[in-house]
C-alpha cells in the first residue's frame, strides 16, 4: 500500500510536469454574477472538459475560496460528455476574493482555473453639489460629496447643458467632465460656458452594480463668481495732513484688477496683535476710496487688519480674507495719578539732597503709554519757564533743592503730550505717631505689617522695605502708599524672598504734615541653626552619665532654638530619648547598664528645621568586686528568705501538713477535739449508730491487763463499783448503752489484776449530761506502743448525722462533784492547745 500510494503521488507529479497545458484546458469556471450586493448568494460551475479522460478515474474536483476549501459541490455529467461541477455559496462576505476549481489527484492538488468575485454596495446619489467661478483660472469650478464607500470602483461624471429658462428645456449640451480617480471636483472651462446664462449642473456616480444621479443645480455662471481678495495699504504721513487722533488708524485699500468692472462691497476686521481679544468687524465699506480712517481703537496699540470683497447687489461669493496688516494707533498723553515719596538729606546750611520717589497709577483703561517723567521746580518769584531738574524713563530721581525749598513738580509724557502735573510737598514731621507695629510671616514670599491707628486718623500711610543691611549691589528700597487711612495693615507680596533679614518702615500722612517714621524687622522665612552645639561628657558613673554643652551665639537670619532632643542607644539597639527646653545646658542620662557601650546624639530644633550636633560614644563604669559581692550576698540571703518563708507557710497549713504523712494522732500535739482518723478500704466496719435503738447498751470502758500489778484503791464517792486494773494497758473494750443505766455488778475488788481509771455515768446521748469519776493512781496508762484504735472502735469520736462530732458535755452543776477533765492523765497527755477543745467532755 506504501508503494501504490508513492508511485500515484509520482505519476501525478509527472503528469503536471509533463502536461501542464493539457491541464489548463481542462475546465473553466463559470460565475452566475462576477459582481454581486455583500451578503448576496452567488453560483459558480467548473466544467471539465473530455480532454482530461487521460486522468483515469482516481480523481475529484473540489473548490477552493481562499482560503479555504469547499468539499460540498453538486456533479453531473453533461450530454456533451464533459463533467460540471456546481458551488453555490450563500453569503458573500468579503469585498474582493478569488474562487477556484482544483483537481484533486493522489496526494496533488491542482488549480484548473480560478475567477475573482467582487461585492459591494450600488451608488449613492452625490450630495452638497457646489459651484463658483474663479476669474483668475476662467473656469466653473464644481465640488460634491461622495457619499459612503461602495467598496466597489465607482466613477462620477460632472454634466450639464445650456438653458435659456429655469433650467426646463435644454438648449445645448456640455462636454462632460470627468475628475481625476480620487478627487471630488472638476472644472468646465470657460469657452464651454456663457457667463450670464443659466445652466443645468449634476454629478452622476457610477459601479457594476448600478448608477445614482446628485439633485441638479441651476445657475448662471456669474452669479457664482468668486473675487480674489483685495490689498490693504498704510496711509504714509504727510505734513499737509494732520495726524490722526488718539486711537485711530489711516488706511486704504485696493481691489483685484481683473474685477474692477464689478461694483463691489468689502467688509474689514481687526484685533489687538497682543492679547485673546476676537475680530471685530466693519461691514459696509466701498470697493473705491482713496483713504479710511478706522477710529474707537485704543491708543498706542498695535492691530491685526484684513479685508475682503463680494458682487454688490448681485449674488456672489466672498473672496478670500486679505493678508494680514499691521497698524499702530496714534498715542494720547498719559492720563495717570502719580503716587510720591522722597528722602532727604542736608548737604550744607544752603543744600538739601532729595531723593524722589513715584508710581504712574492708570485712571483708565486706556490711559497712554508713558515715555518718560520730568521732575522741575516752579519759581515762586517769576513766570517763565520751569527748570528741568529730572528727565528720566527711571521710577526715583535725585537732585539737589536749595533748603527753603518746599515743593516740585512731576509730570508724565510722550509723543502725544503730558500728563497733569504732580506737585510734590516736602512735609515736615508733626504729626502723632504710629501704635504699636508688628509683622507676621503668613509665607516665605509675603509678609503681614500691622499697626495701631493714631489719633486723629490718617489721609494714609507709606510703607517701605527692603533688605536689612542693605548691599551696594543689592536692590533698592520698595515703598508704596495706602490711600485708606483706617487700615491697620496691609499685606507685603514685593520682592520678599525667604531667609532674608528685612526693615520695614511706616510713616502716617496727615492734611500738609506727616508723622514720624516707625521702622521694625522680619523674616518671611528663618534659616535652620547651621549646626547644633557640641556635645561633651563631665561625668560618668556606673549606671548613670552626666552630658554638656554650650549653646551656640545667635546668628542674623537664624530661627532661634526652641528646644533639645537626647538620642541615646545601646548595643542592643534600644533606642531612648527626652526632650528639654532651650534653656537646658546640660542632662543626666540615668538607668543606664554598668560596663555598657552607648551612642549618644543631641539635636538642637527651631521653628524652621532642626541640627544635629556632634555625637558622642560612652561607655559606664565597671562594678567593684567588694560591691559585686555585697550584690551577690544580698541575692543569696532574698532568696534564703524567701525560702524559709515559704517552708513555713507550707508545713504549717493543716491541708499541707495531712497530705505529707498518715493521719495518726499524736498524743503529744493533737487534739481529741479537731482529730478524725483516716479511713481506710480495709478498716471500713458498719457500726451501728449510737442513737441505734437496736444498740447494745455500753456502761463502762474497761482496760485489760496481762501483767500482775500491785492494786491501789480509787478514792472516790462511788468506789463500790469499781476494782483494781493493771497499770498496763492493752487495749479498749466498749461495752453496754451509755445511754442506760448501768445494771452489771462490778468486778471483785480482790481482783488484782485491773486497775480501774475512770467510770463514766450517765449516757452521751441522754437528755442529762454524762458524769466521770478519775482514779487517784499515778500509774502511767501505756507501758508500751499500742496501735491505735480503728475507727469502729472508737465510737466516742463517730461523727453525728450531721457530719459533726459530738462530744458529752458536763452539765455546769456538777462542778462540784467533778474536777476539770484537764487533770485526767490521759487527756492530758493528749492536751495540745488549751482546755478549748475539750470543754465539751
């Protein structure tokens, strides 16, 4: 199968190769529409012709738009005996594409032939059709627009004909006019033109798949002509004409030759060369004139003119604007008010040196521009004319005045004359003075001046600043003058820069008199300390280090210090700080670790900025080895202490004590009262209680003996029923109700072998109080170790319901019979804290 499928791909090869012409004609492609509406359906058919029967049979057709390939086709045989292969494509969507029919052989494929399909849209009419007629070119020149692309090649045709009426009937026709491919106008020249008949104009557009006409246009050829713009000129000076008047201008014009045969009108705009102002605009104007004198402009202010032309009182089309003209206006004298101060200095007895001062302040909008200013002295003994003292383009002047002069005068000029003079008073200082003056810096370049009004109020005040020194080179002093006389202050903008030392002065001005002159100083901006002072050690200790330093002297233009901050930091980067006041020289740094290193820096701020001074490195003082063991001691014995404390809060707590060993009583340092034995799994015994009615009545406690002791009588008021025991004691035996009266006869008194200690009448739990009868006998109750007794055989000490023990207590009236239970031995021996915890026996 390999080899079949190589030698097929070889032998299409070599027929290609070989055959190539006999392939071409093959099959051609046959389109329904070549040029089809975008989206259209379109129908293609390749035929393929009986010269391909060389092909064999293993062959297809299949159609290919680029770039993809269609498989889907309809074949048919023809009667012919040729093979037509149909395509139908349902949606054009591309405005230019190329369709072909491909043999499909083997592994080849092979163009037969190949066909361009077109889509598009039809024309649109041409609109907004226009026409004027240029003299210059002698031509009807016509423009239109288009409309939307057709995304086909689409032509436009400019026609038209003669007509003798409104354009009804036809007359002669017009050679058509055909614009360049991409341009939307056309010229008709003028032999085919008649320039004042009517003529019927229309644009036609035209593409394969249809033709569209533009509205048609009526008209005659000169009532669209269009003038060329005409030239404007500046009238020249002449001495037999006077000048013009403050803010006017003279001008003329003159019109394109070719249509001097027209009657014309013209229209001029102008506008200030300088500024945002819009054209103004003069309409009206002849086509002939020999002058224009163009007035209401502002003096000495130069303008931009142009100037254009139409048909007067025949339709037409305005001409271009003109190239620009540029005019000055004739100048007017200065009309402004001039705001004076001066400085004076005594040369001799006879001469007094005055430095004048003076600000032109506008009355109006257009007031004249000013060229200079002349500063004279009127005589007061002849008429005549004034000596110039000054003449000057400068805001100040100085001249020298014999010392009884009192006055001058100041004027403004230029070209077109002077202002109204100024007279310049030199007044003498008799007036109140000011309050008191104080200034602000509200920023780096302005300065706030306030002050208290005198008594009586002021015409107005002057005020003067300037750098404090001044320089030689530097500038000079800044004054200006306040017509309000109630202000109180007034804000300073000119010429204050940051970080500069500045004098202001204010004088008030009253009727033929001013008042002395108040001068004060400040800064719009202080400059930072330039460094901060230097840092030094005076003592050290171990754990604390004494710093110094000396403040730096003030310095002009210099914020003054307003406060210190102490930066200190150890090894371990811990960081510390305190702030003092600007008064404080020097600080001692306290908490500090022996034998420690320390960075230590001091920074000095104002109001402006702040300075760092010099830092400093510290190192504290080492512990003595004395001291370090006083340290050491003194640890050691806090930490005995609170050993010892602790031990004996602990021992002596009863819940601490109980939990450390068995809960046996001692009979040395326990207590009948407060002890209750511990209970163990294996020393539970059910006793009955002994408020049990069932309860076996006990009467009498007996103590055994296994040792013969020699007896010794009880002395007692009730010895009958008693007898001798042994002195050694084994162990307890409970016996009857305690509760009932005893009803045993006691023992033989000859026995010698018990030796009885104690008998007890009367019952525990009887409405009576028990009663108890002690033995005289010395003999000590234990000889030996014994255990102690279990908790079921100890019955006096079981706890009541109520989970209390509950002990017999001596009726009080038998004191007399009974003694203290304190004298019985062996409740003495038991005996820890007192009587307290027995009263209840």
């Amino acid at each position: 199968m390999v080899g079949l499928g190589a030698w097929s791909l070889v032998g299409a090869a070599l027929i290609i190769l070989l055959l190539p012409r006999s392939l071409e004609q093959c099959g051609h492609i046959l389109l329904s529409a070549p040029t089809v509406r975008l989206g259209d359906q379109v129908t293609a058919s390749c035929v393929i012709t009986q010269n391909c029967s060389h092909l064999g049979t293993e062959w297809r057709i299949v159609w290919k738009l680029e770039p993809e390939l269609h498989p889907r086709e309809r074949q048919r045989h023809l009667p012919n005996g040729t093979l037509q292969s149909t395509i139908t494509l349902p949606h054009v969507s591309h405005s230019r594409v190329l369709l072909s029919c491909c043999l499909h052989w083997g592994n080849s494929l092979q163009i037969l032939d190949q066909a361009e399909l077109q889509a598009g849209y039809p024309p649109t009419a041409p609109h907004n059709l226009s026409c004027l007629m240029n003299l210059t070119t002698n031509s009807l020149i016509c423009q239109w627009e288009p409309g939307p692309d057709t995304h086909l090649s689409t032509s436009f045709t400019l026609k038209s004909f003669k007509s003798q009426d409104k354009c009804q009937t036809q007359k002669d026709s017009i050679p058509d006019c055909v614009p360049e491919d991409g341009q939307r106008h056309c010229a008709i020249p003028r032999k085919h033109l008649q320039l004042y008949q009517n003529m019927s104009i229309w644009v036609q557009a035209r593409n394969a798949l249809g033709t569209s006409v533009s509205p048609k246009l009526c008209l005659a050829p000169m009532d669209v002509v269009k003038l060329e713009p005409p030239t404007l000129w500046a009238l020249e000076p002449s001495p037999a004409v006077a000048p013009p008047q403050p803010g006017c201008l003279r001008l003329r014009w003159e019109t394109w030759k070719p249509s001097l045969y027209i009657e014309q009108k013209c229209e001029l705009r102008h506008q200030p060369r300088l500024g945002e102002a819009g054209w103004d605009l003069m309409s009206g104007l002849p086509a002939r004139t020999p002058q224009y004198e163009l007035c209401g402009l502002l003096p000495s202010t130069a303008y931009t003119l142009q100037m254009r032309c139409t048909r007067w009182r025949l339709p037409g089309h305005w001409s271009e604007w003109s190239p620009s003209l540029e005019l000055t206006t004739a100048q007017r004298a200065p009309i402004v008010r001039l705001d004076t101060w001066w400085r004076q200095r005594q040369l001799d007895p006879q001469t007094v040196a005055v430095q004048l001062f003076w600000k032109p302040i506008a009355l109006e909008e257009d007031s004249g521009q000013i060229q200079g200013y002349l500063v004279s002295r009127r005589p007061s003994d002849q008429a005549g004319a004034e000596p110039i003292l000054c003449d000057t383009t400068e805001l100040n002047c100085t001249f020298q005045l014999p010392s009884e002069a009192r006055e001058v005068i100041l004027k403004a000029y230029n070209t077109a004359g002077t202002s109204h003079p100024t007279r310049v008073v030199f007044l003498e200082s008799r007036g109140p003075p000011l309050g008191r003056l104080h200034t602000t810096a509200r920023d780096p370049h302005s300065l706030w001046v306030g002050w208290e009004p005198p008594s009586p109020q002021p015409q107005g005040y002057v005020i003067e600043w300037g750098v404090s020194p001044p320089s030689p080179n530097g500038s000079p002093m800044t004054w200006r003058m306040e017509h309000n006389g109630s202000i109180a202050g007034t804000l300073l903008q000119e010429n204050i820069r940051p970080f500069q030392l500045y004098e202001v002065t204010v004088t008030p001005l009253y009727q033929d008199t001013k008042g002395p002159s108040q001068h004060i100083y400040a800064y719009s901006q202080e400059m930072a300390p330039s460094h901060g002072p230097e840092l030094y050690l005076r003592h050290i200790g171990k754990t604390w280090a004494q710093l110094e330093w000396v403040p730096e002297a003030p310095e002009l233009g210099k914020s003054p210090l307003t406060h210190y901050t102490i930066f200190w930091t150890n090894t371990q980067d811990q960081s510390f700080s305190t702030v003092l006041n600007a008064s404080t020289h020097s600080f001692v740094l306290r908490g500090l670790e022996p034998s420690s290193l320390y960075h230590v820096q001091l920074v000095a701020a104002s109001q402006a900025w702040a300075a760092n001074s010099t830092s400093l490195t510290l190192m504290t003082l080492t512990l003595e080895e004395s001291e370090l063991h006083i340290l050491l001691g003194l640890f050691g014995f806090l930490v005995l202490l609170i050993c010892l404390c602790g031990a004996a809060q602990f021992c002596c707590r009863p819940s601490r004590k109980y939990s450390l060993w068995p809960s046996v009583p001692d009979p040395a340092r326990s207590s009948l009262g407060s002890w209750v034995p511990t209970i163990t799994a294996e020393d539970i015994f059910q006793l009955p209680s002994l408020r049990d009615p069932g309860m076996p009545p006990i009467t009498k406690i007996t103590v055994l003996e296994e040792e013969e002791k020699k007896p010794r009588p009880c002395e007692s008021s009730d010895s009958s029923g008693t007898g001798s025991l042994s002195t050694l004691v084994q162990a307890y035996v409970l016996q009857g109700d305690p509760r009932v009266p005893s009803t045993q006869p006691p023992p033989q008194s000859g026995n010698s072998d018990q030796v009885l200690y104690v008998q007890v009448l009367g019952s525990p739990t009887g409405p009576g109080p028990g009663h108890y009868l002690r033995c005289d006998s010395t003999q000590p109750l234990l000889e030996g170790l014994t255990p102690s007794p279990k908790s079921y055989e100890n019955v006096w000490f079981q706890t009541s319901p109520l989970g209390a023990p509950e002990p017999l207590v001596p009726h009080p009236e038998d004191d007399s019979i009974f003694e203290p239970l304190l004298d019985f031995p062996l409740l003495q021996g038991l005996r820890v804290s007192g009587a307290e915890g027995l009263g209840g026996f």
